[in-house]
C-alpha cells in the first residue's frame, strides 16, 4: 500500500459511520504494533475517533460490535 501513498501505520479496518472516523489494527494473538501503527492509533483517539487494537478475530468482531459498526446474528 505504500506504493499507492498510503501511510506508514494506517489502520487494518478504517471507517467512517455517522460522521465518526473508526479505526481498529488487527494483531494476531501474540502479535505486536509498531510504532507507527500505534502513533496513527493515538493520533486518531487525540482527534475524537476511536481507534483500537484487537488480537485476535473474536476480539476484532466484538470491538467493531461495540462501536455499532457490526451487528452480530439475529436469532
């Protein structure tokens, strides 16, 4: 992706939802972010978004449920 401009350190999942800017890393469960990575995270959370790092799937499905950006199965 940097090839195309886009920054070191942006986010896996980035969204826009009802004029909020959502961003969340995805790590694997003995994973770790970079500085970088980290940075874009805490920049994002200075300017009013909300950004995050889940491990792992279970965790990454249940941030973006909480954040209204996913909605689990309807039983």
């Amino acid at each position: 992706m940097k090839g195309l401009g886009v920054r070191p350190g942006i986010s896996d999942v980035c969204a826009i939802y009802d004029g909020k800017f959502y961003a969340l890393e995805l790590k694997a469960l003995d994973g770790r972010p970079s500085e970088a990575q980290q940075e874009f995270i805490d920049q994002v959370n200075r300017a009013g978004g909300f950004a995050g790092i889940a491990y792992g799937l279970d965790k990454a499905i249940a941030v973006l449920e909480t954040w209204g950006l996913l909605r689990g199965a309807v039983a």
